[in-house]
C-alpha cells in the first residue's frame, strides 16, 4: 500500500511537473532577437502543418507541442489560411491567436500625388507582395473590373497609403484607390462654390490635376486655381504646360519647344479652350481642395521664380514683365 501510494504521488507530481513546463513553453517568446520569420499556411492545413511551415522558415518551434496547445485552448481546426511574419518575442499563446484571427503579414504601398496611371500600374505591378492579377489587362479592361462610369483611368485613384495582407490582389489596391478618390471628391464637391464653372465632379477633377502638376507649394495651389477660374471665365486659353506635355506622351523628353505648344492634341491648352477631356495625374487632398474652393483673386497669370514660387499678374503687361524678369 506504501508503495502504491508513492507510486501515485510521483505520477501526481510528475504530471504537475509537466503541466508547469509547458505553460512556461507557451508563454516563453519562440525567438528574443533576429528577423521575422516569414511563413505560410495553406488552405486546409493543421497546426502541426503550420508548425511545419514556420520550420522551414527558419523557426524553432515543436509542432507537436504546438498542436497540443491548439487542443487543450480549443482552437485547433481554427486557424486561418494566409501569409503570417513571426516576429521576435512572439510566445507560442500569442502566435495561435495571430493565425485564429488570421493577423496577415501587412504590406505597403505608396501611390504619390501627381504621378500619371501609368506610373500608378508600374508601381504596382513591381511590389512583390502583391498577387499580379491585372497586369496583363490593358487600362480599359482593369477599369471595366473597377467602375462603369467613366473610360478613361487618369485622375481616378487616390494618392495614399494602401495596406494590405501580402498576397493580396492587386485589384484590391485599384479598388481602395478609386473608391477613396471617389470619396474625398464628392465631399469637395458637395462643399463647392456653386459659382464656379464646372457642370460636374469630374471637370473639378481634371481641374485638381493640372493644379497638382502646376506646383508643389502647397500654399500656391488654392491662388493657382484661382487664375484657371478666372480664365475659364473670362474665355481665356489656359495656357498651362502639364496638359501639353500631357499630350505628348511618350514624346515628351524634359523640354517643351515651341512647335509642341503650337501642335495640337486633345490635352493642348495653348490651342484648345477650356479644359483637357480627362485629367493628366493623380490629385491629393489639397488639389482637390484648392479647385472646388479657389483663392478670390484678381490675377490672370503667373510664372516660375525658379525657386519653387510663383509670381503672380493681375494684367498682361506685368506678366510679360514678370516673364523677362524670372525666365529670360
């Protein structure tokens, strides 16, 4: 009887021993230093599978001790699909939860105020974090996947930050994009100067695009708009390089010449009234901002200091002296 009741003892403290190892395991960080380990779970794998998947990735974790905290927490059969980062310090308690609530491994990417679509496609279709569903699709198509109101993708998308779960599809970046742009423009549109010559959002559009491309002093843009208002009004030309060069495309090679503002394209401004049919870049809030409420101002012109600023003529004959004074 003595001895069956040391027997049990042992088993009863052996046992206990065990359950403390393991719960200082669980909460013990799978690595203190170093980089992420970055790992994958497919569709339909167990918590052993993922453990498997971590230590091919370079981790040290016991897939069996990992599948048995799954069971004993009941989250095993729980786990979520997708492309995780295990970071330093992680414990094992914490990374289960990570794959249960199917925190992603997060991505970036940086669309920039002023860039063209076609410098918005390249910059997506070379982040390698990104699923290239699209980038076999000519402009018309991905835009037929995105909207049905317009035919022509310049202007559409929203310079920003995009976050994303890395191998996400990059049809969601366009998507978030155009739907962000879509939201910040009604909002301008909504606060507008009933005054102002536009008939819709989208001319305040391709009017926040040529206010972008014009400067990059954010205090001049709302005064900039303000001289294409008042020469829309007036039925002046705008007169404005960006649309020219615009226009040229790939043509373009950093200088304008007089035969390029004396040939016309749909985007010449220097032939053609009004505005150009599409915008010529990707607006930011202050562009967008700056065309639907425009400084009062009684200036008509403008022209580089070449330092950044502009100077700005209410009359011909201060321009042209303004001209002689800054650029020739």
């Amino acid at each position: 009887m003595a001895f069956i009741k040391k027997l049990l003892l042992i088993t009863v403290l052996g046992s206990a021993a065990a359950a403390a190892g393991f719960s200082h395991w669980a909460k013990t960080p799978v690595f203190a230093e170093g980089p992420a380990v970055e790992f994958t779970v497919e569709p339909g794998s167990s918590v052993a599978m993922a453990g498997q998947s971590m230590i091919a990735g370079g981790a040290n974790i016991s897939p069996t001790l990992f599948s048995l905290l799954a069971r004993l927490t009941q989250k095993s059969g729980k786990i979520k699909a997708g492309s995780y980062d295990l970071k330093p310090g992680t414990t094992p308690l914490r990374l289960l939860d990570q794959l249960v609530r199917g925190e992603f491994a997060q991505e970036s990417l940086t669309i920039i105020e002023g860039w063209t679509f076609r410098q918005m496609r390249a910059a997506i279709a070379a982040h390698p974090g990104l699923k290239h569903d699209t980038s076999e699709l000519p402009d018309d198509m991905l835009l037929a996947r995105i909207s049905d109101d317009y035919k022509h993708p310049e202007g559409l998308f929203f310079p920003d930050t995009y976050l994303f779960a890395k191998g996400a599809s990059d049809l969601q970046i366009y998507k978030q994009s155009y739907a962000l742009l879509k939201r910040q423009l009604d909002e301008a549109w909504a606060k507008r100067d009933a005054s102002l010559p536009y008939k819709t959002p989208y001319q305040a559009l391709i009017m926040a695009s040529i206010v972008e491309k014009e400067t990059g002093q954010k205090s001049e843009r709302s005064r900039i708009a303000g001289v294409f208002v008042n020469r829309l009004r007036n039925g002046m030309l705008l007169q404005t390089d960006p649309t020219v060069i615009y226009g040229m495309g790939t043509k373009y090679a950093g200088k304008i010449r007089k035969r390029d503002l004396e040939t016309d394209t749909p985007y010449n401004t220097y032939t053609r009234a009004g505005l150009p049919p599409t915008p010529i870049a990707l607006p930011g809030r202050e562009s967008l901002a700056a065309a639907l409420g425009p400084e009062k101002t009684m200036a008509l012109y403008f022209v580089s200091r070449g330092d950044g600023t502009s100077h700005f003529s209410d009359n011909l004959p201060d321009h042209n002296r303004a001209v002689n004074k800054y650029q020739r």
